[in-house]
C-alpha cells in the first residue's frame, strides 16, 4: 500500500467512524429537548454549547463554540477523558484528533495553511508516520 492509498484509507475510516458514531446518538435520543421559539423562525433553536450527558450525569459528547466562536465537537469516554476533537481552528482551517487515556494525541488530521497534514504518534509520543513528510 503507498502512502496515498494509506492517507485515503485512514481518511475514509474517520469520516465514517464519525458519522457512525453521530447517527447512533441521533436516533437514541431519549429525552425531548424544549427550546424557546424565536420571533423570525419557528424551526430553529439558538444555543452556544450542547452537552450529552451520560446515564451516570458526565458530559459524553459537547458541541460548542470555541475560541473565537468557532465550532468544536468534542466526545469523551466514561472516564470525562477526551477522546475526539472535530472542529475549526481560529483561522478557519477544519482538523481533528484522536486522543488516548490520557488526551495525548494518537492521530491528527489537520488543514493548516490550506495543505493537509497527518501525523501518527505511538504511546510513548513518538511520531510513528506523517505526511507530508517534515525533514
């Protein structure tokens, strides 16, 4: 496998395990959600955060604006460890990551600079492959 077909593989991967994930949470929602109607339309709810809260009360998944006000989606585990970061950076560019136990990073796709970058650490944070890659 070359590394093009390796960048298109891990790419693939995380989009539908983010999507996969999203669509379960979609269609397990239990409780209704109440939202003050606005004057303008009457379909819309305006917030600045959204946080799941698991059955033991901690915040799983939070979908919010960051620094800046840009958006950020964060999921965790049962621990309140984060886990996967999607969102926009300040200066617009879109990236996300892959964190272990401990939040270090394990995978990061990013956009910096309009040119797309990859880098894989190992769990003694040692960088294992990236791309493109940096002499």
């Amino acid at each position: 496998m070359n590394q093009r077909q390796f960048i298109n593989l891990l790419i693939a991967v995380c989009i539908s395990s983010f999507l996969g994930g999203m669509s379960i949470q979609l269609v397990t929602v239990v409780s209704p959600v109440a939202a003050k109607e606005s004057k303008k339309h009457s379909d819309e709810i305006r917030t600045k955060a959204i946080h799941l809260i698991g059955q033991d009360k901690k915040i799983r998944a939070s979908f919010y604006l960051g620094i800046h006000d840009t958006p950020q989606l964060v999921l965790y585990d049962k621990k309140g460890t984060n886990r996967f970061n999607f969102g926009l950076a300040p200066a617009g560019n879109p990236g996300m990551s892959f964190n272990d136990n401990d939040s270090n990073k394990l995978i990061d796709i990013g956009t910096i600079y309009d040119r797309a970058s990859i880098c894989i650490w190992d769990s003694q944070k040692n960088i294992v492959w990236q791309a493109p890659h940096t002499k």
